[in-house]
C-alpha cells in the first residue's frame, strides 16, 4: 500500500487468497496482505480447517506457512486427521508447512515468545496461524495479557500474513480482548436449530476491505470449509 502524500491517491491493498471457496469472494480476493486476521468460534466451529485451508493455499502457490498449535497434538496426529480434507497435500508438509507443536510449555511465558519469535526468525514465514489463543489463555492465567501484548507488537513486525484462532467465553460470540488487536475478526457459527444445527459465518470486521457483511451459510465437507454468501 502506498503512503498518503499530499493528495496522492492510495494504493490498492494486495490481498492474500484464503483458498475458502466464498470467503475470498466475500472481501475481494482475500484478507489484507500482512494483516492479523481473528478466526473465532466455539469448538468444532472449523477454525483449525479455515486455518490450514489458508496455509495448504498458500503451499499450493510455493509461500512458507508456519502453523503453531497449543494443542499437544503430535504432527503425525494431526496430519492424520486433517488428511481427510482434499486441499491437504501431505507434501507441503515437508517443505512449505511447518507444524510446531507449543503444547509441552504452554504455561511458560517466556519459553513461548522465545520459541515463537525464533521459529518466524528462522523459517520466515509469509503466512502464520496460531491455534488457539484461547488454549494459551488458559494456560497462561494472568501470564496471557502480557503475552498477547508482545504477541500483538511482534506480528506487526513480521512480514507475514496472520490467522489466529480464538474460542469465545460462555455466551459470547467471541473473544472481545483478541479482537480490539487485530485487523480483521471472523466469526464462526454452528447454531442449534431444534434437533440439527447449522454452520455460519460473517466478517465482523476486515480493514481496508469493502466486504459482504451478515451471517453467510457454511458448509464442511470434504472439499473443506466452504462459505455461499447470499444464499
Ligand atoms: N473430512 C471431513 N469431512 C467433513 N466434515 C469434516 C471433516 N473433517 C472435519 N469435519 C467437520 O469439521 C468439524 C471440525 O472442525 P474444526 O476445524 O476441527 O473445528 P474447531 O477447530 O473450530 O474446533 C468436525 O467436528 C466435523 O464436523
Ligand atoms: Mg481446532
């Protein structure tokens, strides 16, 4: 994006294709290159699947994506799970994903920050997703504030683009904290109807993005996350 001067007109923002069939469409081509971008929703919402959608996406056009999971869950065991989706090409995980698990030390603040600001260091990712803040949070206590802080003032450093999961408190719709932070909040739904359920999602906000707005139908299947707005 080009500066402001003296009435020059702004530059138009790149945008990062999130590989979400509808979701792209939804904010003209993706979200903000370089941005942070929350991912919220109740467990089993499809954060981790929108998320690793984003990163096989960029795999598939050659970008280093760095995936960090609070999780405990060891890579095999994951990547064993979400082969099941046809966007996951195991390949990109010997070369452009890399998987790192935090949840052996997710209490320890400082092992965290100096792990995390470590593996961007050396792995230079252009697209980052960080699963879940929240499981960090809970982890943390009252050593989460601090963290996201530093977390918040790192990324904006880093040139990368940013997913990072969020699960919302009882009642909410989500994280409110995360996201005052961040460029861009999308919300996750999969509301009871009766005796069914059903799967949504809307873009609550997205800087320098014109995008759709309201609850928009979402399907997850084996194709993935899938987003038909308007429908
Ligand atoms: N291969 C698949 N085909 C269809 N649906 C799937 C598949 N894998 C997962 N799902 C659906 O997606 C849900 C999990 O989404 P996930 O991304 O793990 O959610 P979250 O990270 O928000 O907890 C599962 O509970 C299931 O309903
Ligand atoms: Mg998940």
């Amino acid at each position: 994006m080009r500066s402001f001067l003296g009435g020059e007109v702004l530059g138009k923002i790149e945008r990062v294709a999130t590989g979400v069939v509808g979701l792209d469409e939804m904010m003209g081509g993706g979200v903000p290159h370089l941005s942070t971008v929350l991912v919220a929703g109740e467990s089993g919402t499809g954060k981790t699947t929108l998320c690793m959608q984003f990163l096989c996406k960029g795999a598939e056009m050659g970008e280093r994506g760095l995936y960090f999971s609070a999780f405990s869950e060891p890579p095999e065991l994951m990547l064993r799970f979400i082969s099941t989706y046809e966007f996951v090409n195991p390949q990109y995980f010997k070369g452009c994903i890399k998987y790192v698990d935090l949840g052996g030390f997710c209490e320890d603040r400082e092992r965290l920050l100096q792990t995390i600001e470590a593996e961007v260091n050396n792995f230079r990712p252009q697209r980052m997703v960080i699963d879940s803040l929240s499981v960090l949070e809970r982890a943390l206590k009252q050593e989460y504030r601090p963290l996201l802080l530093w977390l918040a003032r790192m990324i904006r450093q880093w040139p990368t683009t940013t997913l990072v999961a969020g699960e919302p408190d009882l009642g909410e719709s989500y994280p409110a904290e995360i996201a005052a932070l961040v460029d861009g909040v999308i919300i996750l739904y999969n509301a009871e109807m009766g005796c069914m359920r059903r799967r949504s999602m809307e873009i609550l906000k997205m800087v320098g993005t014109s995008h759709r707005c309201g609850k928009q139908a979402v399907d997850i299947s084996a194709k993935g996350f899938i987003v038909y707005p308007g429908l």
